[in-house]
C-alpha cells in the first residue's frame, strides 16, 4: 500500500512538471497548429538559463538562502526561455508563416537540434550532467501509513507551483483581453485579424507564454532531480505532447490532466507492469499511440478538426 | 542547333529596373554592368596571385597535398588559388561574350569566387591568430583574400545590376551515337569529381589541419561553377539528353559508380564510408515511398533499418545471436526485409484513422518504443547495451566480401566487395522506387499526398494503399539493414535513434522529396560532411541543425525539386510558379 502511495505521488509530481511544458505545446498548437518538437528544448534551456543565473551571476551568500535563490532561478530560468522561444518564433518560424505544413515541422525539428548542440557546445561542462543545486527546504512529510509515505518538500512546491501558474493561465486565457484574442487567433487567424487583432503579436505573445513556463519547469526540474543534462528536453518533450494530445490539445486543463495521468502512467507502469522502470518510457507511448488512434481529440477535446 | 529564347545582348537590352531592398543601389551600377563585371573578373585573378598569408599553423607541420599553398610555393597556381583564378577568367570571358543569360552565369561565377576567398579568409584568421594574418606579416602586405573577396562582390554586384535573364532552354539534337560520347564523357567526369571531392584535402582518417576548409573551398569553388552551368541552360540540357538516352545513361551511370574503387578514393576508408552512404541511400529512398510519394511523415523510420539489421543478425550465426541457425546472405536479406515490412504494416495501420502531425507522432512513438525495447534487450534478440558484436562477413566459397582483390598489378583495397554489393542494392531500391512510381501504384500514393479525400474519391482505397507504402518503404530498409548488419559486424540499439531518423528525413528532404537521385544525393552529402569536416565533430550537430533550418527557409524542395512537389512546397515562389505555369500542376502525372 505504501508502494502504491508513493508512486502515486511520484507521478503526481513528474506529472505536473509535464504538465506545465504541455501547457506551451497545446497553446503553440492550437493558435499555429505546428508541433513545436524544439519546446522540449526550452524547457532546458530554462534550466540551464535559471542554474547560468545561479551559478555565474548571484554571490553565494545569497544562493544558500533558499528564500532569494528559489524566485531568481525561476524568473531567470522562465525569462530566458522565454527569449529564446521568441527568437525561435520570430527567426525560424514566422518566415514559414504560410509554407506548406511539412516546412516548419522540419523547422521545428532543426531548432530543436541546434539548441540541445548550442548548449551542449557554448555551457561549460554541459557534456555531461551538471549537478543542480537544491532550491528548497531539503527535507520530506512522512505520512505514517505501512512503511511510512515519504513526500519531499521539493516535490509538494513543484505540484503546487505547476497547478497554481496553469490556474492563472487559464484565467488570463478566459477573462481578459488579450486570452480573448488568443482564443480569437487560435479559431480563426484571418477573422481575427478583420476584428483588429494582431495575429503576430498573439502568436509571440503565446510563444513567450509557453517559453516562460517551460523555463520555470526547467528550474523545478533541476531543484527537484539535482542535475540537468542535455538529453531532459527531448524525452520530457515527447511526454509533454503527449500529455497535450491526451487532454485534447488546445485545452489548457487538459493538458494539465494529460500530464497528470502521463505521470501517473511512467510511475504505476514502472512499478507494477511487466519489465519494470526500464519500459516505463515504453508504456508512455503505448498510450499516446492507443489514444491518438481511437480519441484522437483527447479527453477535453471539443469536436474533431479535420488537420491535414 | 536552335535555342528557343533570343541571345539577350547586354548593351542593346533595355535597362532593367530593379526594385527591392538593394533596388537603388543596382540601379545606380547597372550602365556599368559589364565593365563591373570584367573588374570584378580581373580583382578576382589579381587576388589569387597576390601572397595570401605568411605562416605556418602554430599545430601541425606543411602536409603534402592539403595545402593552403602559399608556403613554399608562393606564386604556384593550384587548389584555391586556381580555382579563383578559373572562375573569374570565366567571368571576364563571359562578360565580354554575347552569351545568352549572361548575367546569371557571371553571377555564379562570382559567387564562387567570393565563397572560396571567405571561407580561406576566415579560415586563415582563424588559425592564423587574427586579422593580422591576412593583412601583414614579415613585413609584406597579404591580403589576397580580401582583393579577391571584393572581386567575386564586385562581380555578382555588377551581373544582378545588369538584370539576371531567364534559363534558357536548349534544343539542339546531336546524332545519337556523338550523344552517347558526350554522357559518356560527361558521366566520367562526373565520377572523378565525386573521386576528387572524396579526396580533396587528403585521404580521410587522417589528421590534418587543413583538410577541412580545403574541402570547403573546393565545395565552394564547385557549386560556382555548377550553378554557372545551371545558369546557362547547359545542365538541363544534359538532362533532356540523357532523359532521351534513359537505358544508357543509367547503365553507363551504375558502371561509373562501380568504377569508384579504380580511382583516388579507392582506399578500404573511403569503401566503408561509401558503403555507409549506401546503407543509408537505401533506407532514404525507402523512406521516399513514405514521405515523398505518399506524404506520410514517418519520424521514427531508422526502426525498420534495425529491425532489419537485428533480424539479420540474429540469423547470421553471431556467437550473441538467440537464434543459432546460420543462413544464406540472400535469404537472410529476404527475411530482413519481410520482417521489416511487417513491421512497417503494423506502424503503418494507425494510417487508417491518424493524420498528419498526429500520425508523425505516432510513428515517433512507435520508433522510441523500438529503441527501447532494442535497449532492453527484448527477448534476447537484440543484445540490449552490449549489442551484437561479431557478425561473420558475407562469404561466397571460401571468398569473404570484406578482404582485398588483387587483379593483376591491381590491387583493391578490402571492403570493395562490399562496395559493389550496396552500389548493386541501391541500384534495385531505385529501380524498385523509379518503377513504383510511374506505376498505378505510384500515381495513388501521390494522389494521396495531394488530396486524400478527393482520392479516395476518384476510387483509390486510401486504406490499404497507405499501408502499403509504409509496408514497402520499410522493407527496403529492411534490405539495407541485413546488409549492415553484416558490413559493420556489429548491431547496436545506438545506431537506430531518433537523431538517425531525422537525419534520413534530412536526406530525403535535402535531396528532394519524391525523386529517385534525390535521396541518394543527400545521404551522400549528409554523410560525407560529417567525415570529412572532423575537425569540426564538436559542431556537427548544431550545423546539422542550422542547416535544416536554413533549407527549409529557402529551398524547401530541396536540390533535385520533384515537379509536383515544387508545386505543391513552392507556392508563394512567383517565379516557380512563372515557370511551370499555373496549367502545369494537374497535367504533369507521370
């Protein structure tokens, strides 16, 4: 029983840190219908941007106090994801605006390349994992039930930070002006444009979005895992689009469900089905196959676009 | 010998008004186009002739035949030195000439020259310890690079003022047989530039500091002169001609590419690197079915390659193998491929019901879940981190494929049998993919590319048809991948991940989606770069990456454009599509 406790909590907590990299790849989606294969990058950038901050341009004294370090990490690890998912946009991706679709899927996929090489060649010491330092009160709830559930705080701050900014997220997207026009844009780019909205703006708009979320995942990331290595991007990429098809993509709560149920499928699949932790990858997408192929709208999806 | 279009004259041509960003300024120099143009040609000479540079790299000693010559021959014309000097007589040739399109030609022409300079400039800067190094040195002014640089600008500035013309299209018809010298001659050539661009900067595997830009400077110097001859027509019309004479050009061409062992690159190095590309050319134009004919993006295509390779392994009586049998080569190949099909109709059946981006991530998954299974060693079968070493080479008798033959005074290196072996599959595979495209076969799977739902209109049973391309495509890489397993000797999960997947689309989409040279000429060159730029290993990946971005920016239908896929891919280019005019599109089913 306390097995099963903890991996759900396990997966709780991988779960929504994909979730908050599937928020950038629904929203990116849903307005430009591109997969933008090179998000899972900026995730990693953010990381990599959030531990340069700490490690280059923060005296020590401060780093050690977790209370300074924690928010300079995930505002510098969101911001400069964020930069790099505008840049991305206006450079490798805006060009393509209007190209055949198979262009800037292409595009997406040389981004991805590039970065993961850029930060592999330019961060010192990046071939190989870097350790990342803890940016939280080190230590763990133990509910007392069998062996005793153990909880790190780490992990409780990762939940409650993903949940609280997808929360806000949705409420911008709902409630104001500019969600409004991203919701317009994301329907119709043409009739947007005819009702005063600047579809460009809006998309770079959703770019820096998705980027600064990305970037703050990366941050958690590293904190709760304690090292980062190049590779993070690409998988965890992978099981954020999947968790955004899995909750329908476009849909802001349903890529927080997807990547809940995702984290959830890694951690119980690991534990109790045949080869254990070495196929859990494996049953990531064996699900995602199994969904795009008989509800390829997800579980929120609303009904079935035709996308070519 | 008639031309359709009119020998453009440059003085009698009305003068052309240029718009756009550098609209003024080309205005402004275009009275003076041809005089610009001769300058251009004459800075270009001169900087060739001027010192260069002065010293010698702080690693490494002055190699034989990689050379920035300027060492211990400072007025000897050869490599870069020559290649400028060519091009800009070339281009003061020309200029002086009524030459139709020649504007364009010279443009190319300059192009070159200004390529070769920047990249031995920069080069030398780099290496040399700053500017100082094309500047002065020993008290002497070296600054060749920067004259000739100027020149190759001056040049391209002063052809695009002076109007760039269309191609113009030749229809001169030759008795058949002085065609056939010419392709002969022509096809020769070609096999000793291949050979050259193999070799230049020395034999690979060595280390040398200079082979790397020597290379890019010939590759700089060759796509001038190329695209000069693109300009002027003559490329296409080698095209048309050799098009008329299909059987013989193809058979002189596969007899050419049979003939690679006799030249320079015939060394055991460059055999197991051709014999890589050939891997890869195969699986490239299976994954063309995929892709280019069916337009059906497949992200995870290496997997049929391994399925292939790790099946042939297993049969191959590799001491790791789980099944100890040990078959035949050719019947190993045939049931590679058949399990590789299989395998391509099971990833290929979600095409039933998934589209688009959605089926692309779903062939991800399917190929992720491949690598991790072959990681996991699944079953035993595919040796899991420790991969499957020892595969025994193919034998014929007591004849094993990987030792040297000697003829006579002629002795070829090991591996050439290899060599023979993949040019002879990658000559099937594109028979196999030329055949099925002209076929009804073909013609569905393009039609389902273009529209699924008017084809399946129009009566193609869109289902099964899809599922056979994915079935096909992935038993040719089935085929190349028996092959491979037997040529590298050992099968590793670590050949097949994703990284290799997009680099075969790389090749596919550089090459020219939907063409049967197409893939061959991207694997060719995606592979060959990497070993001959060594000295850049560290930054292979990020160019690769660039690259792409930079392709699919400008030329999206990469370099052989497919006619329908140029339609299709190129329909904000207005002058394509002035081109191939807008009755074009439909017709052209063939």
């Amino acid at each position: 029983m306390s097995t099963f406790l903890s991996q759900i909590a396990n997966g709780l907590m991988f779960g929504s840190l994909i979730a908050l990299i599937a928020i950038g790849y629904t929203m990116v989606y849903g307005i430009i219908t591109l997969i933008n294969f090179a998000h899972g990058e900026i995730f990693m950038v953010g990381a990599y941007g959030g531990l340069a901050t700490l490690t280059y341009w923060v005296p020590t004294a401060v780093v050690a106090q977790w209370y300074f370090a924690l928010p300079i990490a995930l505002v510098a690890g969101a911001l400069v994801a964020m930069l790099v998912a505008i840049a991305m946009e206006r450079f490798a991706y805006r060009p393509l605006r209007n190209a055949p679709r198979l262009a800037p899927l292409i595009t997406a996929l040389g981004v991805s390349v590039a970065l993961q090489e850029a930060v592999r060649v330019f961060y010192p010491g990046a071939t190989a994992a870097i350790p990342f330092p803890p940016l939280f009160l080190d230590g763990a709830f133990v509910i007392p039930i069998g062996d005793g559930v153990v909880i790190r705080y780490t992990g409780v701050l990762l939940i409650v930070v993903s949940l609280a900014l997808a929360f806000a997220l949705e409420r911008f997207v709902e409630r104001t002006r500019l969600g409004r026009a991203m919701r317009a844009t994301s329907q119709d780019r043409d009739v947007a444009r005819l009702m005063g909205i600047d579809p460009d703006r809006v998309i770079v708009l959703t770019f820096a979005i998705g980027g600064a979320l990305a970037g703050v995942a990366g941050v958690l990331y590293g904190s709760y895992l304690n090292n980062i290595n190049i590779d993070m991007g690409f998988q965890n990429g992978i099981f954020a689009f999947t968790a955004a098809v899995l909750g329908g993509i476009g849909n802001i709560r349903g890529a927080v469900v997807g990547g809940l149920v995702i984290g959830l499928v890694r951690a119980l699949g690991g534990q109790y089905l045949p080869g254990g932790t070495a196929y859990d990858y494996v049953w990531i997408f064996v699900v995602l196959i199994i969904v795009l192929v008989f509800r390829p709208q997800g579980f929120f999806g609303e009904s079935e676009r035709v996308r070519a | 010998m008639s031309t359709t279009i009119d020998p453009p004259v440059a003085t009698t041509a009305p003068p052309v008004q240029h718009t756009g960003r550098f609209g003024a300024v080309l205005n402004a120099v275009a009275p003076f186009a041809k005089i610009g143009m001769i300058v251009g040609g004459v800075l270009s000479v001169l900087g060739a002739f001027l010192p260069w540079v002065t010293f010698v790299l702080n690693e490494g000693a002055y190699p034989e035949r990689a050379s920035l010559n300027m060492f211990v021959e400072p007025f000897g014309v050869s490599g870069f030195r020559l290649h400028i000097t060519l091009l800009g007589i070339a281009a003061i040739v020309i200029a002086l000439l009524t030459v139709p399109a020649k504007h364009r030609i010279v443009r190319g022409l300059g192009i070159g020259v200004a390529a070769v300079a920047l990249l031995n400039g920069i080069w030398i800067t780099v290496e040399g310890g700053g500017l100082g190094a094309i500047t002065a040195a020993d008290g002497t002014i070296a600054f060749g690079a920067i004259v000739a640089l100027i020149g190759g600008l001056v040049t391209v500035l002063a052809a695009t003022s002076g109007g760039l013309e269309a191609r113009p299209e030749w229809e001169w018809e030759l008795p058949w047989w002085v065609e056939w010298i010419l392709l002969l001659v022509i096809f020769a050539l070609v096999l000793l530039l291949v050979a050259e661009v193999l070799t230049s900067g020395g034999q690979g595997g060595v280390v040398n500091p200079y082979a790397g830009v020597v290379f890019l400077s010939l590759l700089a110097a060759l796509s001038g002169a190329l695209s000069a001859l693109s300009a002027s027509g003559l490329l296409t019309w080698v095209g048309v001609v050799s098009e008329r004479h299909r059987v013989f050009s193809v058979v002189v061409l596969l007899l050419c590419a049979l003939a690679l062992p006799f030249t320079g690159a015939g060394t055991e190095y460059w055999m197991t690197v051709a014999s890589n590309i050939g891997v890869y050319a195969a699986t490239a134009i299976g994954l063309n079915i995929v892709v280019g004919l069916a337009g059906l993006l497949d992200l995870g295509y290496v997997a049929f390659l391994g399925i292939g390779a790790f099946t042939a392994a297993n049969l191959s009586g590799a001491a790791a193998s789980a099944v100890g049998i040990h078959l035949p080569f050719l019947l190993v190949m045939v049931i590679s491929a058949v399990v590789a099909g299989i395998f391509g109709a099971i990833v290929g059946s979600p095409t039933l019901r998934v589209r688009g981006d959605y089926l692309a991530i779903v062939t991800l998954a399917f190929g992720e879940i491949f690598v991790r299974s072959a990681q996991n060693n699944i079953a035993g079968l595919t040796g899991g981190a420790n991969a499957i070493p020892n595969i025994p080479p193919v034998g014929v008798g007591g004849f094993q494929f990987n030792d040297s033959i000697t003829i006579g005074a002629l002795r070829l290196p090991s591996g050439v049998m290899y060599y023979v072996a993949i040019v002879l599959l990658v000559a099937f595979v594109m028979l196999v993919f030329g055949n099925l495209k002209n076929s009804r076969l073909g013609r569905a799977w393009i039609a389902i590319r273009e529209d699924e739902d008017a084809a399946s209109a129009m009566g193609i049973r869109t289902g099964p048809i899809k599922i056979l391309a994915f079935l096909i495509g992935a038993m040719l890489a089935g085929l190349a991948g028996a092959f491979f397993a037997h040529k590298t000797a050992v099968v590793a999960y670590d050949s097949f991940r994703f990284l290799e997947s997009v680099t075969l689309l790389a090749a596919v989409i550089l090459g020219g989606m939907g063409t049967i040279p197409g893939a061959v000429l991207g694997a060719s060159i995606l592979f060959v770069l990497p070993e001959k730029l060594r000295e850049f290993a560290d930054y292979r990946l990020l160019l690769f990456g660039l690259a792409l971005i930079l392709i699919m920016r400008f030329r999206p239908q990469g370099i052989i454009a497919d006619k329908h896929r140029k339609a299709e891919l190129a329909d904000d280019d207005p002058e394509d599509v002035a081109r191939e005019g807008p009755g074009a599109l439909p017709t052209e089913v063939k």
